[in-house]
C-alpha cells in the first residue's frame, strides 16, 4: 500500500466515523425520550443512567477515532 492511498483511506474513515458520531449526538439530542423509552423496555434505565451511558460511550468513540484514525492521518500527511 502507497502512503497516499493509505491517507485516503484514513480520510475516509474520519469522515465516515465522524458522521456517525454526529448521527449518534443529534439522534439522543432530538430523540432523546423515544429512544429513551426503546431502551428501557429492555434495560431497567434511569433517565440520569442513560443520559450517562450515552455521554460516556460517545466520549470513548470519539477518542478512538482520534487515536484509530485522526493521529496515523496526520503521521501520514506530515511524513509524506
């Protein structure tokens, strides 16, 4: 694999990682009763618990596309 198609891929994935992120935040942000209520027909679910589990999950996928995606771009860019 050349440097310049591996950067592509990493760009790639920022971008399709990122969107999913923002997906997830505007979909518990404008959702947030309806998909509160979905889950804790399943799970016995504070609001407080949920609000919590959520944030934290978001907080840890962000994080790993920094360090899976973002961080090996920018090696790449400034190797290159």
């Amino acid at each position: 694999m050349t440097p310049e198609l591996l950067r592509e891929i990493f760009g790639w994935g920022v971008l399709i990682n990122m969107g999913l992120l923002l997906w997830w935040l505007l979909f518990i942000t404008l959702a947030h009763d309806w998909t509160y209520r979905f889950h804790s027909r399943w799970f016995k679910l504070t609001v407080e618990q949920f609000d919590a589990i959520h944030y934290q999950g978001m907080a840890i996928y962000k994080i790993s596309i920094f360090l899976l995606y973002i961080v090996p771009w920018l090696a790449l860019h400034i190797a290159a």
